[in-house]
C-alpha cells in the first residue's frame, strides 16, 4: 500500500516534528480512512491523494513546487496556513479551513482549485489572502462565524484578492464580513483608462481658431495680407 511511502522527519531541536510525504514518493488514503497529525505541520512534497478520505492538521499545510494534492470525495481540514506552491486540486472534495493549535489568523496562498471551501471558526479568526492567490470553488463557498465572533476575509497586500466562482457555484454566508480588498465572483477586470477630453474654453478657442482658418483660405492673398487693392488697367490714349 504506497501509504507507506510517508514519512515523519523530526527537524532539528523540533520536538514536534513534521508530517512529510517526500518528493517522488506518493501516499494514497484509501476510502473510509483518515489521518490527524494534530498539531503537527504537514509538507507535502510529492503526492497526496485522498480518496474517499479525510486528511487533517491543527496545523499548518504547505504544497512545495514538487507537490500535487488531490482528492476524490475527499475531505481536507486545515487549522493553519495554506501554502500552494504546486498544484491543490481537490475540485470533488472538500477543504475546510478552521481553527487550529495556535492564533487567530490563517494566511492563504497559492493556486488551488477546490469543489466545496468551508472558512469556519467559533473565535472570529482572520482569513488573509494573497494577491498572487488562484482560488477557483466549483461547488459552495461557506463563511460560517458565530454570533459575536464574525469571521473576516481579508487581503494581505493593497490589491484585491479574487475568490473565483465557478459557473454553479453558490456562497453561504452566517457571521461573515468580507473585505473591500476580496472579492467574491469572477476576477476583477482592469478599470479602462479615461479618454482625454477638452474642456469649454479649450473647444471655444479650437473653434474660433478653425473659424479664422477657413476665413483666410476664402480670402484673395493681396486682400488678406494687407498689401492694398489690385492695381487697375491702364487706359489706352
């Protein structure tokens, strides 16, 4: 069974260890089953694949640029941050981001596409998400806070952070608040540049000069340069 391909790596002096599935290695929840790591972190060099399964950490989960996380009908729960630098694509299963072992802020990062996204805490804990975020939810999108202590989504840079919809997607939203710098639907396009315009007095004197420009192109030259009248034939005697 290539569950076996895990590995537990203590770091040095880190008495709490990681949870690590090593790069070019593989390890396959089977149905039914499920793995806690308490509050451990989870690195997640090569592959991941839930299948049917339930994978969760109090703490946080990281994808390096090796790694691929995906799931059938799975279920993944995240009680720190979720760092995507390689592929979280779990569009039939469900990623649930939570409270953890430790504070009150959960930073979100990377591309990742997802069927169900649940952001839920009972403590009113900061979802912070990252301008360079991809964040595709096919199916629903849940903020679910508690009377008193409302979740809030947030954008951890001056930009905004798109959450996309998929075409069926829906939102529900209980104790929630979501920041002007997220956004909640299709990504937001480029505000289009305004066209430089004249105002009143500079379309008066445009005006009035291409008036006196078709005047003197009306006018005989010796007439309109001042250089008097033509002279008269002479008489014959």
């Amino acid at each position: 069974m290539p569950i076996l391909a895990m590995a537990w790596l203590i770091a040095g002096g880190d008495a709490q260890g990681q949870f690590v599935v090593s790069s070019q290695s593989s390890m396959d929840l089977p149905s039914g089953s499920s793995i806690d790591t308490a509050c451990i972190p989870v690195e997640v060099h090569g592959t991941l694949t839930l299948d049917s399964a339930a994978f969760s950490t109090g703490s946080s989960l990281s994808i390096a640029g090796s790694g691929y996380l995906t799931g059938r009908a799975g279920r993944l729960e995240v009680g720190g941050n979720l760092t995507s630098a390689g592929t979280l694509d779990a569009r039939t299963s469900t990623v649930a981001l939570v409270d953890g072992c430790a504070g009150n802020t959960t930073m979100v990062s990377g591309t990742m596409v997802v069927g169900d996204l649940t952001l839920q805490s009972s403590t009113g804990r900061t979802f912070m998400f990252s301008n360079d975020s991809q964040i595709t939810v096919l199916g629903t999108l849940s903020l679910l806070g508690v009377a008193g202590a409302e979740i809030k989504l947030a954008s951890s840079g001056p930009g905004t952070s798109t959450i996309n919809l998929g075409p069926n997607a829906t939102v529900s939203q209980t104790f929630a608040s979501v920041g002007t710098g997220v956004h909640l639907g299709a990504p937001v396009p480029h505000a289009a540049q305004a066209i430089p315009t004249l105002g009143t007095w500079s379309l008066l004197v445009t005006a009035l000069l291409l008036s006196l420009a078709a005047l003197h192109r009306g006018i005989p030259t010796g007439v309109a340069s001042g250089r008097g009248h033509p002279r008269p034939p002479e008489e014959t005697p």
